[in-house]
C-alpha cells in the first residue's frame, strides 16, 4: 500500500451544507484540500492530484463543468452536489476517468453508501501521485492559494474573502 493518502477535492463556495462530511474525511485520514474556484481547483489538481472530486455545480469564477473535461482519462472519480435542504443530491461525472455524466442522481442517504464504497476502494489502492495525469493548462494567472487540511481536528472556517488562506497541521 503506498504511504500517499488519498487526497480529496472540495470545491465551491459556502460549503457549510458539507461540513459533516469534511469532519468525517478527515477522522477517516484522508488530505482535504478546498477551493471555491476553478483555478483554485486545477492548480490543486494539477499540484496534488486527487483521488476524488466533489463540487458544487457554479464555482467561483465559472461553472464547474470543465472539471469533466479536466479529469476524463485520469483515474479520478468527480461528483457534483446540489444542496437541498440540509442536505444535498450527488449528480455522478466521471467514475476513476471514465465519463458518466447523465448517470441517475443519487439520492443523499444512498450516497452515504457510494462514498463509503469509493474511499475503501481508495484506501485499498496503491496509487502514486495523480498530479501528472491531469491535463496542464496554463496558470499563468493563477494567483489563489487553495485551502488545505491535513488532519485537523476541527474543520477550518470557510469563508469568503479576496485571498483563500492555506491552514497546516501544527507538528
């Protein structure tokens, strides 16, 4: 098994409705990174690679869409979320690089199940670094530094504000 944690993408902004779920990743031992933009998305992609992708449907800057052209061919899996009422439907994308969009939507306590079953696949997969998988594009413009979390014990404070701040695990 590789010593390389599987490493997670949230993306978009106000993802209160999420905080569960980034509390429960995190006891799981899995690297969080969260970005309310696409560029702050593809620069974590293409710096990290990530075994898995949850994104609102409208980022920041842009629709969330290009993320399936980004990461047809890897071996991510990328769902989109739309909140609900406390809650959120998961609308499938790409499934380990293969396109499944128009996929039925899944259903917030059914997807409790598909999630459990992707991190174990994850965590029982030796997989090196997907950073160099990603499609590059240029980043000239990219200036945003996206939010990462290391096994931290409380979730950081998601807010909106002109700069994302980088938060690290205290050694």
């Amino acid at each position: 098994m590789s010593n390389r944690a599987p490493h997670i993408l949230l993306a978009g902004e106000g993802l209160y409705d999420a905080l569960p779920l980034v509390e429960s990743l995190q006891k799981w031992g899995f690297e969080l990174h969260i970005a309310t933009s696409y560029r702050e998305a593809r620069k974590v992609l293409q710096q990290f690679g990530c075994e898995l992708v949850l994104s609102k449907m409208r980022l920041r800057d842009a629709s969330a869409y290009p993320l399936i052209r980004l990461l047809a061919g890897s071996r991510t899996t990328l769902y989109f979320f739309l909140p609900v009422h406390r809650s959120c439907w998961w609308l499938p994308a790409i499934r380990q690089g293969q396109n499944c969009w128009g996929a039925p939507a899944i259903r917030p306590g059914e997807f409790t199940r598909v999630l459990d079953k992707i991190l174990q696949e994850m965590k029982q997969q030796s997989i090196p670094p997907l950073a160099a998988e990603v499609r590059q594009e240029s980043n000239a413009a990219d200036t945003a530094v996206p939010l990462t979390v290391r096994g931290a014990k409380k979730p950081p404070v998601l807010k909106v504000s002109a700069a994302v701040v980088s938060h690290e695990k205290k050694r």
